[in-house]
C-alpha cells in the first residue's frame, strides 16, 4: 500500500472536519439572514396598518430557520458518529439560533393577528361614533 493512500481514521478525521464546517457555515449563514434589528424596530408608515404590514414582512425567518435545519441535520450525523471532540459549542449555538427563530416566529404570528385585527376595530369604532353622532343628532332634533 502507497504512502498517499489514507487510512480509515485520517479518512473520518477529514470528514468530521467537513462535518464540522459545514455545521459552522450553516449557522452563520442563519445568523447572517436573520431579520435586521432596525427593520424590526423601526417604521416608516402613514398608519398602523403599514406599520405592521411593514414589521410582518421584517419578521420573515424563513431562510434562517432552513440554515439551521441544515446545520442541525449535519449536527446530528456528526454526534451520532461521535466524530465531534467537542460539541457542546455547536448544540449551543444550534439551540440558541432555534430559540431565536421561534421567538421571532411568534412575533410574526402576533403581528399578522394585529393587522388582520386592526382593520376589523377600525371599521367597528366607526360604526361606534357614527351611531354614537346619530343619537346625539335625534335628541338635539328631539329637545
């Protein structure tokens, strides 16, 4: 056997580095197409409809939560193969990026009920002061 032939242990050796690089790569990835936190806090709109049609849209976290589904996949073959030394680092990283996620989630899920709301409360307060403004009509008309 050649010199350049390698063995099975510098063959898994390279491969849980890959395993490792990519499970790295896939988190940064996720950290990088997070939502902007100016975007998130930040309006610029003539009401609150556009308010939160516009923090509805920043809170997208799709692309993210695939990164991490990613990385978590990669994860998980490389600790079921026990070819980490040390992987505490990235099941942190991992469990942080998913807790993240799940929270921004949750807040798009809360936006998207407030701008299906809001309009619903617009019109109904309406309807309130315009009877509201009929009444105080009839008993001017009345005295």
């Amino acid at each position: 056997m050649s010199q350049s032939t390698l063995d099975d242990d510098d063959l898994f050796g390279e491969a849980a580095a890959e395993m490792r690089t990519d499970v790295e790569e896939h988190l940064g990835e996720a950290r990088s197409v997070l939502p902007d936190p100016d975007d998130v806090w930040e309006a610029d709109a003539d009401n609150v409809l556009g308010v939160l049609n516009g923090l509805r849209s920043s809170l997208n976290v799709e692309g993210a939560a695939e990164h991490v589904r990613q990385a978590k996949k990669w994860y998980v073959i490389g600790q079921r193969a026990e070819a980490f030394d040390d992987p505490e680092d990235l099941e942190e990283a991992i469990e942080e990026l998913e807790e993240l996620i799940e929270m921004v989630e949750e807040a798009h899920e809360l936006v998207g009920e407030l701008t299906n709301t809001m309009p619903q409360l617009r019109g109904a307060l309406t309807d309130a002061a315009e009877a509201a403004a009929a009444d105080d009509e009839d008993e001017e008309d009345g005295e």
